[in-house]
C-alpha cells in the first residue's frame, strides 16, 4: 500500500532544478532517502524498498548523491585495528 504526501514548495524551487512538479518530487524523495541512509535512520534494504528498486541498485544509486555504503560511525573506526 502506497501513502501519498503533500509537499508544498515555493513555485522558484522548480524551476531553479529545471523540474516539473512530478520530476521534483521523485528528486525530493531520492534526496531524503540518501540523507536518510547517510544518517543511519534507513538500511540499504528500506532505503531500496521505498525507491522501488533492488538493494543492487540503491548502492550504485548512492553514489550519484555521494553517499558511502558503509554504515560506520567514528567509535566503531577508532576501535578498529
């Protein structure tokens, strides 16, 4: 079951990305979900599942927005070897 939202955005935010309403909504929801998994808030699993495609394809899709695969915080790299 899909959930639809309302997002109400000054009309100069679509034409500074050279968007249509639709096109800046999918854009707006691959963003949130790359910050999401940067933050550790989804998995590469969810993260997928809400951009509908396979977790192959959301790591290859995490690099247009600069995001690593790798979940690790600083305490778990100064603990390692």
């Amino acid at each position: 079951m899909a959930v639809t939202v309302t997002v109400t955005v000054p009309e100069g935010a679509l034409s500074a990305l050279r968007q249509g309403p639709l096109e800046f909504a999918e854009e707006l929801k691959r963003a949130a979900v790359a910050k999401w998994y940067e933050l550790g808030v989804v998995s590469q699993s969810k993260g997928a599942e809400i951009l509908g495609i396979s977790r192959s394809e959301f790591l290859d899709f995490l690099s247009k927005y600069r995001v690593t695969p790798y979940q690790v915080d600083d305490a778990e790299l100064a603990a390692s070897p």
